[in-house]
C-alpha cells in the first residue's frame, strides 16, 4: 500500500511539471545602447500578436523590480501571456542599464522614456514577424506607451495608468496623506510649471521635489493622460484593481471618459503589482517583495479576450 501511494505521489508530481511546461522560446534583444530586453515567442504560432510592455515608475527592471522589491510581476505577466501564444517583449527602462554600469545621466527626461518606447515599436515593426503589435504600459509606463503607440501600434492597454497629470495625483496624495503640506505642494508644482526649480520646499516632501530631479517631473507633468489618450485611433483596453493603493479606479474612470470606446476593466481585489488581495492594507504593502504570489487569473482572460 505504501509502494502504490508513493507511486500515485510521483505520478502527481510528473504530471504537475509537465502541466507547468513553458509553451515558447526566450531570447534577449539588444534593441539600442539604452535598451535592452527579453522577448517570448510561442512555439505554436507562425506569427503570432506581440505585447510590449513598459514598466513603471523609477529604476525597474524589466522583471518589473527595482531596488530590494522583487515581485517579479511584469515576468509573470510576460510568461503568463507568452504560454496563451502571445509573443512578449519587455525591457529594462534605460537608468537600469546606466546603474549597473555607474554611468547615471543626471539630465534624463520623461521624454526618454518614450523615445525608447518609440524605438522598440519601430524595431518589432521592422522585422515584420509579428501580426499585430500592442502596447501594454503599467503605471507610469502607461502615459509613456500612450505616447509612444500613437500611429504606431494596433491596440493599447492601460494597466494602472492615471487619468490625471502626475502633479495632481501627486496633489491628491499628499490632501490624504498629510493635508498640512498641501498647499506647499501646490506652490512648487506651479514652479515646476513654469519650467524652474526651486530649492524651497519644506524638508518633508525632499523626496518628491528633491533638486536633481524637478526637471523630470516637469517634463512630465506637461502631459495629461486624458487629452494623450483622446489621440489613439486604436482599440484600446484600461485595467485597473479594486485594492490598488497607488492608482484608484477613479484615475481609470477619467481615460475611460475621455475614450469612450475604450473598453474598461476593474479587476476585484486586484493590487498594483497584479496579484490578488484578500486582507489588510499590510497584506497589500508586503506582496509587492513576494515573487511567489500568482498574478490576477481575471488580468489574463481581460487582456487575451481584448486582443484575440
């Protein structure tokens, strides 16, 4: 008996690899000196859709991790999505590549970030493998893609992008967070507006306005998400979770209004960095350093139905 249940153990757990078998091939891509990636391409598809994702905020890697926080949520999306026979491509932002090397370019702009977008756009299209190409950007990547796919790409997805400037998000936060500082916020984000910095700022917000990067922020919030996304003529697809302490549904509720025909979906108890919440706002803050969580089902069957 014991024999027979070890056997029907090992049957198991041979069947659970086999079931977890990749279904596509990885290649890194050199796509300029700043960019660098890993595209997944299925094994069963001749020419299959490409999805090209573009990461958020601050030093992310194309795994979507930065500093000590490795959830590893934009790989997962890649693989996940590349084992339903949708060729990914995802990339290190450009102050990944520079860190690693110890050659940070203090003068990086917003706007570089889209330049490079543009660039692995146009690379994919020149090799004409792929069937339609999509663009993907989550969190702030989501205005940059927007940017970048303009007359350029066949389908866009929004994935916890705001609907409102980055100075009025930024303004919002602070209003709930700590109110007392509200109008100081205010008065440099109009600095910022004018195309100046300023060193005067009360030291709790040095790591919103610290000096050296006040221009980026500058050149950023000259963009407004509503009025950038009213330009695509493309299907377009707006994602967002009910748990996400960084982008509220109300900021998917404003691109909804401004792109009528946009589709949108909210993801119940899906945090920022895509997985399932079911407790505390704790339980939210530490899945962001926790690899082994699974991402949203509902984010995958939202994303293929849109592009299938």
């Amino acid at each position: 008996m014991k024999m027979k249940l070890f056997l029907f153990i090992l049957i198991g757990s041979i069947h659970l690899v086999f079931s977890q078998e990749k279904n596509f091939s990885s290649q890194d891509v050199s796509v300029n000196k700043f960019i660098d990636g890993t595209l997944l391409s299925p094994n069963a598809i001749r020419k299959p859709h490409l999805v090209i994702i573009i990461a958020g905020s601050g030093p992310t890697d194309r795994d979507g991790n930065q500093n000590f926080l490795k959830g590893n949520a934009l790989k997962k999306l890649a693989e996940g999505l590349s084992n339903r026979n949708i060729a990914t491509f995802r990339y290190d932002k450009r102050i990944v590549k520079q860190i690693r090397k110890g050659n940070v370019d203090k003068n990086i702009q917003f706007d570089d970030f889209v330049t490079d977008a543009v660039s692995v756009i146009d690379y994919f299209k020149a090799l004409e493998t792929f069937n339609k190409i999509y663009v993907m950007g989550h969190s702030q990547g989501s205005l940059v893609g927007m940017l970048a796919a303009k007359n350029k790409a066949n389908g866009f997805i929004s994935l916890a992008g705001a609907g409102q400037s980055i100075d009025q998000v930024i303004i919002e936060q602070v209003e709930k967070t700590a109110p007392m500082l509200t109008e100081d916020t205010k008065r440099v984000f109009k600095i910022l507006a004018e195309g100046k910095t300023t060193n005067d700022f009360p030291p709790a917000l040095a790591s919103i306005f610290n000096i050296e990067i006040q221009p980026f922020i500058s050149n950023w919030m000259f963009y407004k998400p509503q009025e950038e996304i009213k330009k695509l003529d493309m299907p377009i697809l707006i994602i967002n979770g009910t748990k996400d302490l960084q982008v509220s549904e109300a900021e998917a509720q404003l691109l909804k209004e401004a792109a009528p025909k946009a589709t949108l979906k909210i993801i119940e108890n899906m945090n920022h960095v895509l997985v399932p919440i079911e407790g505390d706002d704790l339980e939210n803050s530490k899945s962001y350093n926790e690899s082994s969580r699974a991402l949203s089902f509902d984010l995958f069957d939202s994303i293929i139905d849109f592009i299938k």
